[in-house]
C-alpha cells in the first residue's frame, strides 16, 4: 500500500499535511502521537471515510479512493475503535457480514462462504463461539470476532483503530499479539494506531509518529538504539527514560 501526499481536513481545520509512506505485506505498522495529531482523520482517509484535500492512496496501482465503497472495500478493512453492532447475533454471522463485498444486492452467504467463516474461526481459535451471542462476548473476545469478520471480508490491507482502548492488561496483549499473527500469516500489510508506544515497540515491525500535522518519524523496530529512542520520544512525551529488557525496549515516563 502508497499513501500518498495525503492532506485532509474536517471543514476548515486542517487536519493531516502531506503524509506519505508505504506499507508491504507481512509489515505491521504502528501509527504514533498525541491526541489530536491526525492518526484516526488519516485512517479514514486512507479506508475511503474521509474524502482527502489532496493526495491519494495506492494499491496494486489502483487508487483507493476513487472507488465505490464495496469495491474498495475488497482491497482494505477498516477496524473502528468500537463495534457497531447493539444487536443479538450469532458469532457466525458477525464474521459472515465481511463476505458483503462479495455479494449482490439481493444475495445471501453460500455454503461456501459460511464454511469459509468457520474456517477463519479455527484460525483465531473461536470456533467454539461460533453459534454464542456476539453481545454476551467479553470485549476481548468480540474484538477477535472482528478480526475474524475483517478477514472473511480478505482484504489486502487491514486497518485498525485502537482495538485496544477499551481492553484490560491481558486483552490488550491478546488482541495485539493475535492482529500481529493474522498479518504474517494471511500475508496483509497491516496498519494499526495506538495510544501506548510500548504496545507499538513489543508487536510492531515499524512506527510511523505523527506531529503537527505531519509526519515526524518512521524507523524499523528491530534495529533501534536507546539514545535514537530517547531523542524521538522525548519530542512527544516529554521527559522520559528508555529500558531494554529481553531484546525489547520499553519507555518510562518520569514523574512530574
């Protein structure tokens, strides 16, 4: 995936200037910054939500963004921050919901498809979910069947929302450590914003940094130096110290 010159606003508010990267497959890529840097905006734009000022997004050559919504939506799956569904379905059928793409106005999922949903079940481990109440799921469990739903839908690119913003401790690593897997496995260029920066350097290959409306950094997470670490994050953190345990690295903020 090309992102490309990218510049959006929401009215007069300019909110993401001449962002540009690109993205290969089996890469995930962490988007870092403050609240308010553009990291959401650009996601949007970059799914087809939000209609860019300037700019383009590019796969296999073809630009995203002139597209019409179920077709572009067979080249990238978007993950929101929070689910849309508030009615009682069958786990099967949520993940059923990523075949719409596929489908005519007035069709419904083969046989094909719904064992192709049991499929992907197996490779989260969820297929004993596959016939519970989506809504009676734990949060982590309902945003694994939203992986699952994204992956029926067999998008190139995979987009994600902090999925985990509303998880505790162990969910967080879970869904983190799940994403990362479907990624390499299934052979996507995966694209996720966050909140923690720690979260980014355990299960990112990469972290793109957001600042005033542009982009400030983008280096490999396998090849860092705490001193490179240090000077980066300082300039969006503030004062902070960096640790490595284990062959990773892990920020501190320090008191203030």
């Amino acid at each position: 995936m090309i992102v490309d010159g990218i510049k959006a606003s929401y009215g007069k508010d300019l909110i993401v200037d001449d962002i540009s990267f690109e993205i290969n497959k089996k890469e995930f890529t962490a988007l870092l910054g403050l609240n308010g840097a553009g990291k959401t905006t650009l996601l949007k734009v970059i799914c087809g939500l939000l209609k860019p000022i300037s700019g383009q997004c590019l796969i296999d050559d073809i630009n995203i963004n002139a597209l019409k919504d179920k077709e572009r939506a067979r080249y990238i799956s978007f993950m929101p921050q929070r689910n849309s569904i508030v009615y009682g379905s069958r786990v099967i059928d949520v993940v059923l919901m990523g075949a719409t793409p596929y489908l005519g106005p007035f069709d419904t999922p083969s046989k094909e498809h719904r064992q192709m949903a049991y499929n992907i079940l197996e490779k989260i481990e969820m297929e004993s979910f596959a016939d519970e109440n989506f809504l009676y799921l734990s949060e982590g469990q309902k945003q694994l069947i939203i992986i699952a739903r994204n992956l029926m839908q067999n998008s190139k690119v995979m987009l994600f929302d902090e999925p985990d913003s509303a998880l505790d401790f162990n969910n967080s690593h879970m869904v983190l450590s799940k994403i990362r897997e479907v990624v390499k496995k299934e052979n996507k260029a995966g694209l996720i914003t966050l909140h923690d920066p720690n979260m980014a350097l355990n299960y990112c290959d990469r972290i793109i940094i957001l600042k005033d409306k542009k982009m400030f950094a983008d280096f490999n997470t396998h090849d860092i130096r705490d001193h490179f670490l240090k000077d980066i994050f300082e300039e969006i953190y503030g004062d902070i110290d960096i640790i490595e345990h284990k062959g990773k690295h892990m920020i501190i903020k320090n008191a203030i």
